[in-house]
C-alpha cells in the first residue's frame, strides 16, 4: 500500500501508477481538501491535521506517520512540493519502519547545500 503525503494532479498521478500496478493506494487530505479529486481516486483516504489550514495541515509530519503506521501503509511517497524536499520527513518516514519513495534522507539534505550538491 502506497500513501501520496500530498494533493492535486502529482498525487493523482501517482495513484493511477499504483493501481496499474496492481498496488492500492492511500492519500491523506485537510479540512478543506475533502471534496478534491486526489481524495477521490485513492482507495483509502484520510484526514490529516485536523483543525489546521490546509498547508500547515500537510506538513504535519507526526500525523501523516500516525496515519501510515495505523493503517499499513508499507511506502510513502511525498509527491511534489510540501514534503518532497525534507530530509526530515524521508528519515521519519523510515524511522517509522515505512519504505520512503524516492532520495535518501541524507541525499535530501545534501540537495539543500549548494556546494555539497555539486
């Protein structure tokens, strides 16, 4: 089971992938985003940062690892944009015993120091 920690046509995306491959798919929205086509198209969904605004509701990392461990998300993918770039988030994500789907943390890190990126 792949978790999209994000919204919009990336997570859609992703989504179709997964299902062609025969993997089901999670996503997690806000308050807000309840009624938006990325919720739609997942097998599973689920509120995440109650309460927040949307943005702040995202980037909520002890409750997307919450929602992954609680549900038996075995991989997170971050999309694009809010997570994707957060070292922090990747490291969580395999502290949490959960395959994270794309660069390793330390690779994450590294792409924020110019100088070490090169």
């Amino acid at each position: 089971k792949v978790m999209v920690a994000n919204r919009g046509e990336i997570a859609i995306r992703v989504f179709r992938c997964c299902t062609e491959m025969g993997i089901r798919t999670v996503s997690i929205y806000s308050e807000q985003d309840r009624q938006q086509m990325h919720r739609l198209k997942a097998d599973e969904s689920y509120l995440v940062g109650k309460g927040l605004p949307p943005v702040a509701a995202y980037l909520n990392i002890p409750d997307i690892i919450r929602i992954a461990t609680e549900n038996g998300v075995d991989a997170v993918h971050p999309g694009y944009g809010f997570l994707s770039e957060r070292g922090d988030f990747a490291q969580a994500v395999i502290d949490a015993g959960i395959r994270f789907v794309g660069p390793t943390p330390k690779a994450i890190f590294q792409m924020g120091d110019k100088v070490a990126a090169r």
